[in-house]
C-alpha cells in the first residue's frame, strides 16, 4: 500500500475513477470556469476556491443540485471544498447524498501516490474478532513479506503493547502505516511465538497473491487470489496470461476469483481480466457504458468485449467485502448480463458505480464525480454495494487457497454439491464477531487504496 499522509489516506479510501490522455485532455480544454476577477483584493487562495467551485459547477455529475449559495471561499482549502459539495449528490431512490468520494489533492501528493511504488512494512491487518488481530495480506517483496510473515498470523504485542482492541485502532493505524519502525509479536498458526522489528522500505506490489488448480469431485477449479488493479501492468498482463493458460491446461470448469480486500485500480486492467473471464458469447458485445452529465454527452463512451484465453465459463464465483471497491466491482457488474454469478464472503461489497479525473486548479487537482457506469443491461446504480449470494466469516486465521478457510471452502463447497455449505454454530459466531469489529476495522481500512484509475486513449 502506498504511504501517504492520513487525510490522503481517508480521500483516496473513498475511491475514484481517474480518466486522462486525449479524452481527458478535450474535455478539460472544454471546461471554462468563469470566475469573478474584478476584485483586486481577491486573495490567491479564494480565487483558486472559486475556480474548484466553477468547475464542479460544469462537470460534476450533479451540477444542477449545487445549491447558489454555497459559499466556496467558506472552506480551507480545495479537498475540504471537494468535501462540501457531496452534499447535492441526491439520487433517485436514495435518500441521502450518495457522493463520498469527491476531494482535491496537491499535484505533488497525487503524482507521488499513482507512481504505483509502496514504501511502509507491507502488511495489512484486520480484526477476527474483539481482541484478535491477524494479518489480512502481506505484499510478498515487502520488508514483512521478506521477513516471512504470513496471512493469518496473530499479533499479539505492537510496539511494546498488548492493548490491541478496536478501541485502539489509531494507535495501530499509526504503528502499522505511519511509522518508520515497528516492533510486532506474531502468534503462528502452530502456536509459536516469534519477535520482528519491520523497517518501512520501498518496494513493488505484485497483485497476483496466488493461483492454484484444486481437483474437486472430479472438476478442475481455478483459484486467483488478485489484490489491486495498479501496479506494473506489463507485470500484471504477463501474470494474467500465465494464470490463464495454466487454467485452460489443466481444462478448468469453475473459476474462483478473490477480490475480498481489492479495492480497485486501471479500470484498462479490469477490462483485461474481463476478456480473460467472459465466456465466448461476450465476444463483441458491450463491455460497460460510461456516461456524463447532460453538458457533456458528447463524451459518454462504450467498451467492447474482445475475448482473451479458451476458458468458456458459464458462472464465476467472486469471493467480496466491504474492501472490495470501483474497479473489482467494475468487473463483477460487467460480467453479470454473461455469466452466472456467485458472490460470498462476509459483507456486500463497497459502492462505487461512478468516477472522475484530475482537473488542475494551480498547484492542486480537483476531482468532482463527473460519470457513472453501467453494463450491457443499463445496471450501475450500486451506491450501496453488490449484494452477496451467500455470507460466510473472512477467514483471517488462514493463509490465502487453505481449502479450510470460511469463504473459499464455501465456494468449493457449491461447486462440489451444487449448494453453499451450511454454517455451523462456529462459523455463525465468527460472522457475528466480525460484525461487531466492523467499525474498527474501517479504521484500520482507511489507508488501502480504493478506486479505479482510467489511462487508456479515447477513441
């Protein structure tokens, strides 16, 4: 994950969709903010403010809602601005603004963020339960993944403490992503101790955390455990294309797909790992539509399918959470007027069927909602996340493909019988703990990247 100051933290955990290139390029030579300079005594700072607000007032998707008297000048600067103008996102059929992810950011902060390169420890953590906090992910060439550290390990003492409770998610926030060093006790799964000390580094994600081929009841299930869709995407095609034709070798029927903490990336990405799933009938047919406000119809836009592989699949399986967020659901809602689909896991994914690019307003970027997208079917209004086929615990006290851990086993479980397993006393009550840490596990959420990032040209 990428290491950033915490209010860059909580503005990109909020998601985006990012167009650039020709099309990005017209349409901003397109926006013409008018802004009032007959004043001299206009400070630097209001005029810059002003322009954010002329801009949003052209290109965002619900321009016609900002009210005349908000005040732009009122704010302190262009991320807080971007934050007072979700409040006119009404939708029909929802009751509340829906826009939580417009905000601004210094070009520099921006520039350093999509570069793609993290620099912390490499871990991520989630609550199993109150009191038990395990590792969720580990980027395999990070400090953590070098040490060894594995999904599933307990931390038992952070920096010397043992107060390790949701009501203390700051302080692991703070040891686990904003620090330059930390000490951590880990609990294996075979109950063994052991003592680390992570110094931050840079280092390069590799989003493909793991594929595999599991003989089920005489079927061949594909299994691909896929963090991110940023990256070196030379790296992520070539691993794509690898998984792929290990798939087809070994005549794969049934293919799982693991976006549980993927919070999104290149929607180009997306559209690759599309043309690997879609069965041959999509070939050619409407991928997804992206569409603008009424000011700027002449920008809306449609993908098609181009099939990749030999896999013809007639149903997926996606393993999701609250973490699964714009381009993992991007995909997910793509792919449904195609394939039969199965969503399971411990909650509905996050929400996030619109999006934005960069606008630059002096030293800064706005990004104001300015497009939202839809399938082949005209669905896309999942403001409140997919909904799940069947809810099953996140198994945090395993490592990634353990046939044992909770949603996998759920989703084998279907392939092999034709109906989700069912849950036991103990699986229950995991679901239910899990729901009770939920809060707490929003925090420690915050810093993973979520959004969908658009760098393809525009036809």
């Amino acid at each position: 994950m990428h290491v950033i100051s915490q209010r860059l933290f909580t503005a990109l955990s909020l998601g985006l969709i990012l167009f650039s290139s020709c099309k990005k390029n017209d349409l901003q030579n397109n926006l013409n903010p008018t802004v009032d300079s007959t004043t001299t005594t206009v400070s630097a700072a209001d005029k810059l403010k002003d322009s954010a607000l002329e801009y949003s007032k052209d290109i965002y998707l619900w321009y016609n809602q900002i009210s005349p008297s908000f005040n732009a000048r009122s704010y302190a600067d262009l991320d807080k601005l971007m934050t007072g103008i979700r409040q006119y996102s009404i939708e029909p059929g929802f009751s509340t603004p829906v826009d939580r992810w417009s905000f601004g950011i210094k070009q520099q902060e921006w520039d350093d963020v999509s570069s793609g390169i993290s620099g912390d420890f490499g871990i991520n953590v989630f609550f199993r339960q109150e009191g038990d906090l395990r590792v969720k992910s580990v980027e395999r060439t990070s400090p953590a993944g070098l040490a060894g550290v594995r999904r599933g390990w307990k931390i038992v003492k952070l920096n010397g403490s043992s107060n390790i409770t949701t009501s203390n998610a700051d302080f692991i926030v703070n040891a686990v992503w904003n620090s330059s060093s930390s000490s951590f006790t880990f609990e294996k799964p075979d109950g063994t101790m052991t003592d680390m000390n992570l110094v931050a580094a840079s280092y390069q994600e590799h989003p493909v955390f793991l594929d595999t081929v599991y003989s089920v009841n005489s079927k061949n299930v594909g299994y691909l455990s896929f963090n991110s869709f940023l990256g070196d995407t030379n790296e992520v095609y070539n691993e794509f294309s690898r998984v792929f034709n290990r798939f087809a070798a070994s005549s794969v029927t049934d293919v799982i797909v693991d976006l549980r903490y993927n919070g999104g990336g290149y929607v180009s990405v997306q559209e690759k790992l599309a043309n690997y799933l879609a069965p041959s009938s999509a070939n050619g047919q409407l991928m997804m539509k992206q569409q603008f406000n009424d000011k700027y119809t002449q920008y809306n836009s449609t993908d098609i399918f181009h099939k990749l592989g030999s896999l013809n699949l007639s149903r997926i399986f996606f393993i999701v959470s609250n973490s699964t967020a714009s381009a993992s659901e991007l995909l997910i809602n793509n792919l449904k007027p195609y394939l039969n689909e199965y969503l399971v896991g411990p909650s509905k994914t996050y929400g996030k069927p619109v999006g934005f690019f960069p606008i630059p307003v002096g030293d800064w970027y706005i990004f104001p909602v300015s497009f939202r997208t839809t399938n082949k079917n005209g669905e896309g209004s999942y403001f409140g996340g997919l909904n799940l086929s069947n809810q099953v615990a996140d198994g945090l006290d395993k490592d990634w493909g353990d046939l044992n851990e909770s949603s996998l086993k759920t989703a084998i479980s279907f392939i092999s019988t034709g109906a989700f397993r069912t849950q036991s006393t103990a699986d229950n009550a995991t679901i239910h703990a899990q729901q009770e840490v939920s809060t707490g596990n929003s925090i420690l959420d915050a810093p993973a990247f979520k959004g969908a990032v658009d760098t393809r040209k525009w036809r």
